[in-house]
C-alpha cells in the first residue's frame, strides 16, 4: 500500500532503462554476448549444484557453502539477465513500477547475502586448517545451516531497507534509468527531491557490510596464511594454498566491483562507470565462479570424471543389453 501511494505521488507507473546507448547493430551483438555469458553461468552454476549434491564424497561443510554460492550466483544473475535480453530486441525497454521494485528488492537481497556467505566460507577455512581437531563441532551441520540462513537474514535486511529508502522517494514524472537494471544509483539520480539521506544510508550500508564481511576474511587469511607457512611439506603448502586461492579469486573480484559500485562517494554520478561495474558482478562473476572452483579444485574435477564414467558405463550397459535383446528376438 505505502509504495503504491509513493508510486501515485510521484507520477510514475513504470520505468524505462535505456541501457547501453548504442546503433542497433551493435546491440544484436551485446544481446548475443549477454545470452552466451547467461547460458554459461546457468550451465556452469546448476552443474557445480548438482554435482556437489549428487557426489557423496562433496558432502562436507566447505562444499555445502559453495553449493549455496552457486545458487546464489544463479539466482541474482537471473533477476537481472532476461530482462536485459529482452530490452537489447525491443524498442520501449520498460519495466513496470513494482517490478522495478522487486527487481531491486531480489537483486540486493542475493547480493547481499553472496557477500555475508563469502565471509562464512573463509572461517570455514580458517576451521579447517588452523584448528583441525575441532573442526567437526565447529562447522557441524546444523552450525552450517545456521550461518546460511544468517547470511540471507543480514542480506533480507538490507535489502528491506534499500527498497524502502530508494521507493519512498519522488520521481516528478522523470522515468528513464540510465542503467540496463532498477540499481539504487541510478533511481536516486532521477529523483527530483533531496536525495542526501539516501546516498548517506547507501554509503554507511555498503560500507559497513564491507567492512564487517572483508574484516571476517582478512583475519581469516591472516591465520591461515601464518598457519600454512608453518607446514613443513611443500606438497601440504601447495594443496592449502590451492583450496584457498579459487576462494579469493572469488572474493578479489566480488568485493572489488561491488566497493567501486557502492562504497565510493562519487559512485551516484558515474552511469558509464557504474554500467560497465555492474556488467562484472551481475554477469561475468557468476559466469566465472564455477570455472575458478571447478578447474582449480581437484576434488570437484574428480567428482565431475566420477560422474561421466558412471553414466558412460551406464549408456553401455544400456546398449549391450538392448542389442542382446535384438539379438535374441531376432534367433
């Protein structure tokens, strides 16, 4: 109810996002990288979900976290993607009021929580190799399932209150986002009152969540590393670091884009900047997260050749028995 009167007070019933402004050439050709990087992270993100959850040998707390990684990179990407297919081919490239409101609401939610899960998966880490003994009761299952869930609570939160700043404010008829998707940045620069106290709460949000989930994941690393260096084997060095490294891959380039997108007092008045920013989280980072724990992880890997080589003994079994049967119709 209180949206809707904010939506009639302001004048404005949808949103037009006018994306990238480009010939009409050359959005066939952002339409088909954008379907391709799509397809790939769907691809890429469904296959590390079902191969973690079908492999017995996965089902171990460091695995669950990126079970839910995955489902959250599927998911966020999916909030924005179709519909910036959809407007690459059309011509109004619209987006209704209250979609633009769940748009946003979806969006920050599954980022929010990618960030806060993050933090999670390096004291997971941390557990693991600095404190192996008690490793067990410290990330038991029902330990794991809690840290999730307070991930997407702290994630519900902030974006309960983002929505609810961001579309409280008043448009004055002015409709058109300069962005391919509803973000906070470009609705506040649209909007015709004082917008200070919605870039502040962006600012201290953004800022605090940042600083709360690196702290978690610097300190984490700092143990682990001091740990790590004290092992004697080059192999046992080696294969830590190798665990360790696909997750701050991860984290290097999701927290770098999402400080230059929110964290930055300047972030409101750069569109060019924040369009191309947000083509890396939204797209290429979920695109990119299953290749960085598949190709770098060797349990994953094994688990992927587990499951080829039992469907492919499978598939011959299927076709020995079937021509043994065509053969014994046949005498």
């Amino acid at each position: 109810m209180k949206s809707q009167l904010n939506r009639n007070s302001s004048g404005v019933t949808e949103f037009i996002l006018l994306g990238f402004r480009t010939p009409p050439k050359l959005q066939i050709f952002l339409f088909l990288v954008f379907l391709l990087a799509y397809v790939v992270t769907v691809v890429g993100n469904t296959s590390m979900i079902i191969v973690i959850r079908m492999d017995s040998r996965l089902h171990t707390p460091m695995y669950f976290f990126l079970r839910n990684l995955s489902y959250l990179d599927l998911c966020y990407s999916t909030v924005i993607a179709p519909k910036t297919l959809a407007n690459f081919l059309s011509h109004e490239k619209k987006i209704s009021y209250n979609g633009c409101a769940a748009q946003f609401f979806f969006f920050a939610l599954f980022v929010t929580t990618e960030g806060f899960l993050l933090a999670v998966m390096a004291y997971d880490r941390f557990s693991a190799i600095c404190s192996p003994f008690l490793y067990p009761v410290r990330m038991s299952q029902q330990v794991c399932v809690h840290l999730v869930i307070g991930s997407y609570i702290c994630g519900g939160i902030n974006s309960m209150v983002q929505t609810g700043f961001t579309f409280s404010l008043r448009f004055c008829g002015e409709n058109r986002l300069d962005h391919f998707f509803c973000d906070v940045p470009a609705l506040i620069k649209i909007s015709c009152v004082d917008t200070s106290v919605n870039e502040m709460v962006l600012f201290i949000l953004s800022s605090l969540i940042i600083v709360t989930t690196t702290s978690v994941i610097l300190v984490s690393y700092a143990y682990i590393l001091s740990t790590v260096l004290k092992i004697p084997s080059t192999y046992g060095r080696g294969k830590t670091f190798s665990t360790c490294g696909s997750h701050m891959a991860t984290v290097s380039l999701f927290y770098g884009t999402v400080f230059f997108m929110y964290a930055q007092p300047g972030a409101i008045s750069s569109p060019g900047q924040n369009k191309v920013i947000a083509v890396l989280y939204t797209l290429i980072i979920p695109m990119l997260n299953p290749l960085i724990y598949s190709l770098r992880n060797r349990d994953v890997k094994d688990a992927v050749r587990r499951m080829l080589y039992r469907k492919i003994f499978l598939f011959n079994n299927v076709l020995i028995t079937s021509a043994s049967l065509c053969i014994l119709f046949f005498i």
